[in-house]
C-alpha cells in the first residue's frame, strides 16, 4: 500500500522582494518545480537539483521547434488560399510523435 501524502491545508505567507520572488520562480522551474514545492521542499532541507536533459531530450526540442516553424509556414499559406491539407497533416502528425515522447521520455 503507498504511503498517503499529507493534506495540505495551512497557507504561510513570506513577503518578498520582487528580486527574491524572481529568482525562486527561476530556479523552481530549472528544477521542474512548482515555486510552492520549491520553498517548501528548500526550507525542510530537501536536496533539490536543476534538471539537466539529455541530448536526445535537447535534439527532440530542436525538431520541434522547426516543426513549429513548419507549422506557422503552412498556416501563412493556408490563410492566403493555399489550402495544403498533405503538408498540414503530416507536420501535425510528426508533432504529436515528437510531444508523446517528451511526455513519456524514460529517464
């Protein structure tokens, strides 16, 4: 049986310099953390490491983004008449490959 994690119910406030809130948000997201996780999981002392991707994760981002930039190209010509349904479907399905193994990548 897994271990039940504790409700969280208590709201404790901290002031902080637009500076301080800046860089936690900043490190929480280089750690995929949540800035809530983050404070939390820092002031209990919890070792929390930056996330660093492998270079099949960096080259995966690298074809998405020039799907992206596909996509944009399609869509200009698609707007001003050119209706290029082939074209469209398959940098759509190329995308959906590429998200699904980022989603489930396997560390």
């Amino acid at each position: 049986m897994a271990a039940r994690k504790p409700k969280r119910t208590i709201i404790f406030r901290v002031r902080l310099s637009f500076a301080e809130q800046s860089l936690i948000k900043r490190k929480a997201k280089a750690a995929s953390l949540t800035a809530s996780r983050f404070v939390r999981e820092a002031a209990l002392g919890v070792s929390i490491k930056p996330r660093v991707f492998t270079e099949e994760e960096k080259q995966l981002y690298k074809t998405l983004v020039g799907l992206a930039n596909n996509m944009n190209q399609i869509a200009k010509k698609y707007n001003s008449g050119d209706r290029m349904f082939l074209e469209l479907t398959t940098t759509l399905e190329s995308t959906k490959g590429i998200i699904k193994r980022l989603l489930h990548y396997d560390r």
